[in-house]
C-alpha cells in the first residue's frame, strides 16, 4: 500500500477534522513534513484530474472540503443552518474573551444569552469546560465551520472596535 493512499483514506474516513496527530499515530514512520507534502501531492492530483473536492487543513488537522464553486449547487440540497444576530454575538465573544463566564458574555452583551448559549451548544460551536463557574469556550467544530486553523486566525477585533466606536 501506498502511504499517499493511506493518509487519503484516513482523512476521507474521518467525520470532520482528522488531527495530525491522529494520522501520525496511525502510520508512525510518517514525519509532518512527509505528510504536508503527501497531503499536497493528493490536491495536486485532485486539481489535474478536475476532482470536485480537496483536502483542507483546518483546527489541528486534515478534512475534505467541496471546492468553492460547487457551493451554489450544495446549498440546493444542504442549506446551512443559519444561526441567529444573538447567537453570532455570543459566539464573537467567547471567540474572542473566551474561555468565559456565562456572567462575562450577559455583563458583555447587556441582556440574558441562555437560548443562544442552547443553540451554540446544540450546533457544536462552543463547549462547557468542567469546574465551577462554568466556562465556555470554542470547539474545533467551531474552527472547521469558520475556516480557522486556530482562534488566533480571527480578525483582528481592533479593526471593529473603531468601527463601532464611531457610531
């Protein structure tokens, strides 16, 4: 067997982000750089033989993703479930003042944030850390979903302070 082929059919068996280290524990003789470039040469071969798909990396790991211009046809059959103003603000907090208090996002927010706090936790965007107070913070679904290898690819939050600011 081929370890290019391997390293394929682990991500492809993988129901969102395969961790690299996942992959490099499956097939131990594999450094991270032999993997970076295996993981390369797929999406090169993907590309040349016009494939609809690629392997992104994403959080701390590897997953399929649809090229960007097969979205308009996928949205036809899987519209996204769409989360509501509160829901986004309340996640926007704890992406950026995470992990925190539900106490923290209410003082932040100025109004109760329990539904929305449900609905996150529903779609698997935040957690709750064990311990007391409860704290919630991203997941990597949350990274996977928004495109993020990690929470320090968010925006700079400065850019939008001044722009509310100004208000």
């Amino acid at each position: 067997m081929n370890t290019r082929e391997i390293i394929e059919a682990l991500i492809f068996s993988a129901s969102g982000t395969l961790e690299v280290k996942d992959i490099l524990k499956a097939i131990p003789e594999l450094s991270l750089e032999s993997l970076q470039m295996m993981v390369n040469e797929l999406n090169t071969l993907y590309k040349e033989t016009g494939r609809s798909f690629l392997i992104d990396h994403v959080s701390d790991g590897y997953m399929f993703v649809s090229r960007q211009e097969y979205t308009p046809y996928i949205k036809t059959l899987h519209e996204p479930s769409r989360l509501s103003n509160a829901a986004m603000e309340v996640l926007a907090v704890i992406a950026y003042k995470g992990p925190c208090t539900k106490q923290t996002i209410e003082g932040i927010r100025g109004v109760d944030s329990s539904s929305s706090l449900k609905s996150l936790l529903k779609h698997q965007l935040i957690d709750i850390k064990s311990g007391k107070p409860m704290m919630y913070c991203t997941t990597n679904r949350f990274l996977e979903v928004f495109g993020l290898n990690s929470l320090a690819d968010l925006p700079d939050i400065s850019q939008y302070e001044e722009i509310f600011s100004e208000e």
